[in-house]
C-alpha cells in the first residue's frame, strides 16, 4: 500500500493552475520537521489536482500548519540540458487544517484565559 501522512508548515501560499484540459492543479512545498535530536526538517513537494486544488488554493497560505494524506509518486523527466532527472512528490489526496487561522488583528489568547484568577494562576 502506499500512503503517506505528513503534517507541515506550507513554505509558500500556493498557486493554482489550469492543464489544457481545464482540470485545476496546484503545487506546494511542506516543510516537514524530523522527531531526531539535530532537529532536522525535509521539504517535501505536494501537488493536489481538481477541487481539493482549488480548496488549498482559496484556504491555504505561507506558513500555515496543515496535514496531508496522499500517495507517494517518484517521477522521471529530462531537464532543459537533456539530463535525465527524477522527482519524488506527494499526491495529496485529503488535507487538514491543524491550527485555527489567526486574523492580523487578533492577538493569541489562552483557550484558558476565562479560568484564570486574579493573580493570573490556573485552577489545576
């Protein structure tokens, strides 16, 4: 079976595109911290076709924290000075929002701040 869950900071808003056909596509690349003590992170291309391209197109945006089902597809091309590349990307099949989109006015609040006394200490 080949499935993959990835859960990442998109690196920038993606944009979506139209093939001949008139099916939307949009790319994004995920930026995927590693669980390892040098703390390392993989960048890991996503492309997500038809309307959950156009839904990550119109919610999506640079930096924000989503989660990703999909299936790994390793491709072969040849680039511009004929030499034979290949390519590893998700296909995204589902996605997920993992955090709550903030507005530039808001500012952070504890989902805790109403149980907080007067000094500020929680009641647990």
């Amino acid at each position: 079976m080949n499935q993959i869950n990835l859960i990442g900071r998109t690196t920038k808003t993606p944009e979506l595109r139209k093939t001949q056909s008139g099916t939307s596509v949009t790319s994004f690349t995920l930026a995927v911290d590693r669980r390892d003590k040098e703390k390392n992170t993989d960048f890991i291309s996503c492309v997500a076709w038809s309307k959950t391209a156009e839904i990550i197109n119109d919610y999506v945006v640079k930096g924000q924290l989503i989660g990703v089902t999909g299936r790994l597809q390793i491709r072969s091309y040849t680039d511009k000075e004929g030499n034979k590349r290949t390519a590893a990307e998700v296909i995204v099949d589902t996605f997920d929002f993992c955090e709550r989109k903030q507005s530039d006015t808001q500012t952070p609040t504890s989902d805790f701040a109403e149980l907080e006394d007067e000094d500020g200490d929680l009641p647990f």
